[in-house]
C-alpha cells in the first residue's frame, strides 16, 4: 500500500513557541490530504482538509490562526502550531488521499506533541 | 448527518476467544466502510475494507460484511491472540475530497 510518513514521531516544545509538523507521502501524489487531532482514549477529530495549491478548509471550532496548514505540494502537508500552549498537547495525525476517488486513506504515524 | 456509531470498551478477552465489535452507520448515498487499527503510540492502519452492499473485508483472520440491510459493518475474528490488543475504529467514506468519519473506537484487551 501507498506509504504516508510523518515528522516528527513526538516533539516536546516549550509554552510559546511553534512547531511544524512534517506529512509526506512517499510513492503517490496526495491531492488532498486531511489532519486529525486524537486525545486520550478518544477517537480522530477532523481539524481540517487541505487541497494542494488551495487553502486549507478548517472544521468548526479549529482556529486556523492557531493551526496553520501548508499543502504546497502533491507530496507534502505541513501543519504549525504556532503559539503552543499546554492544551494543545495531543497526539496529530495527517491522512492523504489520491484523487478524486479514495477508495482508502492512508496515515502517517501520528506525532505526540507535548508543550511544557 | 452522516455517522458511526461502536460498541462502547472495553473488550477484554482471553487468547482464542471470538470476537465481535459491533459497528453501525448513518449514511447518505453508498458509502465505503472500513476498520483500522491503532496500536499504542502508533497511528492508524488499514485492517479490512469494503466498498460495497455484500462484501466481506478480511486480513489477518478478521472479517467484516458490508449490510446494507442493517446498516452494519462488524468485525469479527474466530481466535484473538494478545497481540490484537489495540484500539479498532470504524470508519465511513461518502464522498470524493471529503474526509474519513470514525466511530470513537473500541479498546481490545486479550490476556494469555
């Protein structure tokens, strides 16, 4: 199956600062590719949808001045937390997709992204 | 709206106990359903698919029939082992360009 990889696996980050987060997919073109929040024991919280080429479409309740979400190529999603705060800790996935058709999405690893 | 409703964990099982999470779907259309699996600290992976009314998805001894009758789509497995402890979404697919919606998982715990 198509292999997505995401960077970095867990990432601990001061109170303020920002960090990005790396989504690439390594042997498929991934027009649109998705971005999930998990916390403890729960299931995936769409955060947004990003198109190559197009700003991303945030779900309600995600601030996208917060989270911000780069799709500048058909092979790489960023997403940026910027200003992180203690309850931004979670644990982020990113998805992608392969055209139009998706007939399954394929994950990255996920990053545990910790803000002391 | 569209959506995925699972049998709330957690499962705890014996090793070669059977298996049944239920899943059920609320959908417009004909969606495609799927289950994942995610083991701790890890993301998430493809266990089995199906894309339409009848199919069964199966790997790795689980299976799971496409109902449209019941609007259901359960995982089953005939002999879990304690490495099926992990954490199993259902998920529906609708449209082109949308994302997965995931039911809220079900903790799968098999001791020896």
């Amino acid at each position: 199956g198509a292999v997505v990889s995401q960077h970095p696996s867990r990432v601990i980050c001061k109170s303020g600062t920002s960090v990005k987060i790396e989504c690439r997919s390594l042997d498929f073109q991934a027009t649109t590719m998705f971005w999930y929040r998990q916390f403890p024991k729960q299931s995936l919280m769409l955060m947004a949808t990003s198109n190559e080429g197009s700003k991303a479409t945030y779900e309600q309740g995600v601030e996208k001045d917060k989270f911000l979400i780069n799709h500048a190529s058909l092979t790489l999603s960023t997403l940026t937390v910027t200003s992180a705060h203690p309850e931004d800790s979670s644990f982020y996935i990113c998805s992608a997709g392969t055209g139009a058709i998706i007939t399954e999405a394929f994950f990255g690893q996920g990053t545990r992204l910790t803000v002391v | 709206g569209d959506s995925v409703t699972q049998m709330e964990g957690p499962v705890t099982l014996s090793e070669e106990a059977f298996l049944t999470i239920n899943c059920t779907y609320t959908a417009t259309g004909y969606p495609s359903l799927f289950w994942y699996v995610q083991y701790p600290g890890e993301g998430l992976q493809l266990l089995l698919k199906a894309t339409k009314a009848d199919d069964k998805g199966s790997n790795k001894g689980f299976e799971a029939t496409y109902r449209k009758e019941t609007t259901s789509f359960h995982l089953e497995k005939g002999s879990v082992q304690v490495s099926d402890s992990a954490v199993y979404f259902c998920a529906l697919w609708v449209q082109a360009g949308t994302a997965l919606i995931f039911g809220k998982g079900t903790t799968l715990s098999v001791s020896s």
